[in-house]
C-alpha cells in the first residue's frame, strides 16, 4: 500500500472451534492463549517486550474456523515480528505449569463472557439454530470443557493442526512481496511441511430445520437484550448477495427501516440492528436490540411487521440503489487502512475464498429487487429463535407471535 508506514502481517491457521470435538470444545481458543507462553528462545516477556518495545502491537483471536495471529510494526522491524510469530506457531514449548495457569485466565473470560448479555442471547440463538454442531458451540469453551483439557491434548492439537499447509501467511501496508517470501523462508518451522496436513471434515448443512422458539436467560439487569435469528446462507453461496444488501436495508444504519421504525417513529428502543454472520457453509441472520422489558413484545411485533412487509412487497429501485452505494462505500473504506487489508487477505484466503474485494462488489451491485425479495421470503418464510437475557419476561405472548410468523 503505497505511502503507508506500517508492516501489518498475520499468521492465519484453518483450525477453530466448528472442528473440535465436544470433548475437545474450547481447544482451539486455548492454544492461542497459550502460544504465548515461551519458546525456548523467548519467555511470555520477551515475546510481548520484544514487539511492544519497537512500538509495535501483537495480539491473536480464535474464530470458529480458522485463528490468527497478528502483529502491526514499522516496515523496519518486519523481520523481528516475522521471526517471533513464527517461532510461537512452530516452536512453543507449552508447559503444563504455563497451562494451568492459563486455564484460570481463560475461567475468567468465559465469566466476563457469560456478564455480557448481549453475547449470552448470542450464544443462544446459535445453539439453538445449529444444535450440537461446532458452530453452535462458543469459540471460548464452557466452564466445564476448559477444566478438563489437559496439557497433553492442547499438545497434541498443537502438533496435529498447526501445520505448514493449513497456514496462510498474509501482509499488507509497506511490503516488498518478494523480500517477505524470503524473510518466511528463514523461518526454520515454517520452511518446509514435515508432516501430513489434516483434512477437516464439515457439515454440508450446518442448520437442520428450524422451528420457532423462545429462548431465555434471567439477569439481574434493567434492559433485556434480545436477539431474533434465522439460518441464512453462507460465504459460497451466491444467494449471501442479496443477504448482505437485504441486511443494510433492514438494519444497516439510521436510514434502516428497522431503525425508522423502531427508534424514529415509536422510540422503543435507543438502537436496533440487523446483520449476517456467515461462515463456509451456514449462516446465522440476526435483530438485535436493548429495551425494557415492558417493550419488548412491541419491538417483536415491529420486526414482524417490517420483514413481513419487504418479504410481501419487496423493495423499490431508488432504496436498492441506495444500498447499493451504501455498501460498497462501507465495504471500501472498512478496508482503506493496512490491518483491515492483511485481516481479509489472510481470513479469506484460509477459507479459500479467493474472490477479489472488487469481484464481490461486482456481485453485489448485479443483484436485483426480485432476489432481495425472495431472500426475505426465504428467511422470514417460518418463525426465528428469539433469545432474551435479562428480567423475567412472560413468554407465552412471545412464543404465540413467534408460532404466528
């Protein structure tokens, strides 16, 4: 990226947690933390000191199909950040002592996890839209899965997917892409494949047949936070087109008819949002919204009514071209600064979504009314899951409008 000063560069590995066992559940999500533990070069400070003390960042996160590590430096300090996440990924020494004191970190996030409300309905609606499937599961394990993971399995899922092969290497900002080959090439772990790469089998259909349901969670809290969700389609389904602009107008902004309607006309709620989470083969659409607890039949009910007016009438020229514009500036300027760049280069080259950034909005800008249309249909066409955490709310009234739908 012409002009740019920094070096943003990620180690994208095609594991998460939609690829472990129940009896593994949360391995994923703990490796990562524990990657930064030591190396026998390196102790869990000197990893940290050695990038923070050129000014430089260094950080990891798991998803539910693939986790990254990644680093943003000078352009200068490019081998020194390529050297120690390589070291982490190949060469960590994985201690039991380091292990178990990282379970008590890892306890402690799944409790700041498990007092944030909104990522409980979350939680919710995924498990029960796609069961006991990986993707159903929370990325950072339960309480009871974390326990008893042992050093040797963590050890053992370690060495079984953190292969050269299921490792995409992506930059962005001041690279020499010639100069970065060479400087991986020095890599001594990542030099060659030394053993065979593992083939993760995945569901062909994530999201068995959904019924309508009520799902709850009390919290002592003055707003409820709710989410409505249904299975949509996923990454290489070209239906996700006509998805991402049918979110926008539904609930992508103030302008959003969702928010109109909601917050402009009848001030139930301060904000609501709609939007896809999509994954290699399934999809999860979601609503969602805080209010107090009084409200929240009457938010359901707008919702009902909004999705059942664009499933029935569809949507006008001038408020698709509108979308249009909306999300393709959106979606450029999401990607204008290097470590957005590196982020989708190395997420979707891990998945094998090898469409370019201006091959999407292609897509998107060739979709027509008819598909938004029948894409509202298709989701809204049987009742959601409606999650809600919070006060105790009456859920017969919920779940006879959700059997209505």
């Amino acid at each position: 990226m012409p002009g740019s000063r920094a070096f943003c560069v990620g180690f994208f590995v095609g594991v998460g947690s939609r690829h472990e066992s129940s009896r593994l559940h949360g391995a994923s999500h703990f490796l990562e933390h524990a990657l930064f533990k030591g190396t026998p070069r390196r102790t869990a400070e000197e990893i940290s000191a050695a990038v923070e003390s050129v000014g430089g960042e260094l950080n990891a996160y798991t998803a539910k199909e693939h986790t990254c590590f990644y680093a943003r430096v000078m352009a200068d300090d490019a081998d020194l950040v390529l050297d120690v996440l390589s070291e982490m990924i190949t060469d960590s020494l994985l201690l039991g002592r380091d292990i178990d004191a990282e379970r008590t970190v890892i306890m402690d996030e799944i409790a700041i996890h498990h007092d944030d409300p909104g990522e409980v309905a979350a939680d919710m609606v995924a498990a029960a839209i796609f069961g006991d499937h990986g993707l159903g599961r929370p990325v950072i394990g339960s309480a009871h899965s974390i326990a008893n993971l042992r050093r040797n399995q963590i050890d053992a899922y370690w060495r079984r997917h953190y292969r050269p092969a299921s490792v995409v290497i992506a930059a962005a900002g001041a690279v020499d892409h010639d100069r970065l080959l060479a400087q991986v090439a020095r890599c001594d772990g990542l030099a060659e494949d030394r053993g065979r790469s593992v083939r993760r089998k995945t569901s062909k259909s994530a999201a068995g047949k959904l019924e309508p349901r009520v799902v709850t969670a009390v919290r002592d809290s003055v707003q409820v936070s709710a989410t409505l969700a249904t299975p949509c389609p996923g990454t290489f389904d070209d239906r996700r087109y006509a998805l991402g602009l049918l979110s926008l107008v539904l609930g992508g902004g103030m302008s959003s008819r969702l928010f109109v309607e909601v917050r402009e006309r009848r001030g139930l709620a301060y904000a609501i949002e709609a939007g896809e989470t999509v994954y290699s083969d399934a999809g999860l659409f979601s609503v969602d919204w805080q209010c107090g607890p009084e409200r929240l039949d009457d938010i359901v009910g707008v919702v009902r009514e909004v999705t059942a007016d664009l499933a029935e009438s569809g949507i006008e020229a001038d408020e698709l071209a509108r979308a249009k514009t909306q999300l393709r500036g959106h979606t450029i300027l999401a990607y204008e600064g290097p470590n957005a760049r590196m982020s989708r280069l190395g997420s979707s080259a891990v998945t094998g979504d090898l469409r370019t950034l201006e091959e999407h909005l292609e897509r998107y800008d060739a979709v027509t009314a008819d598909e938004v249309q029948q894409m509202a249909q298709e989701l809204f066409s049987s009742g959601p899951v409606l999650g809600v955490v919070g006060p105790k709310v009456p859920r017969r009234w919920l779940t006879a409008l959700l059997d209505r739908w």
